[in-house]
C-alpha cells in the first residue's frame, strides 16, 4: 500500500525531530537519515505529479497560468 503525501511527511518530520535532539546513537542516526532522505524523495516526487496533474488540468481547460509549489 502507499502512503499518503502527509503520512509520510509526518514520518519525515519524526525522523528529523529525533535526529535534531542529539540523542540517537551513531548506527541508528545513519538508519534514520537514509529513512529521511527516501521519505523527502517521495514527498518530492508526489508534489511533481501532483504539479503535472495540476498543469494538464490548465492545460486541458485553456488556461494559460502554470501552477507552480512554492517552496
């Protein structure tokens, strides 16, 4: 099953909160830090879709404007 754009930013922010409090164990950080970086891989490569459906909707109704996710 997969997960939410939100779960998994949620997940994400967890993970930084713990790696950001100093506490967590050298093997366990690296874990962590490889966890958040394929969950913010996945929050970015929702957000993209999300953007191409997003503009093909404009598209498709002749509008001109791009939709674009401030970052």
């Amino acid at each position: 099953m997969e997960k939410s754009f939100e779960d998994a930013l949620k997940e994400l922010e967890v993970i930084v909160k713990e790696l950001e409090s100093g506490n967590v164990e050298l093997d366990s950080a690296i874990d962590k830090y490889t966890e958040a970086m394929k969950l913010a891989k996945y929050c970015s490569e929702k957000l993209n879709s999300a953007t191409e459906k997003v503009n093909k909707i404009l598209t498709e109704n002749k509008e001109l404007a791009q939709f674009k996710v401030e970052e």
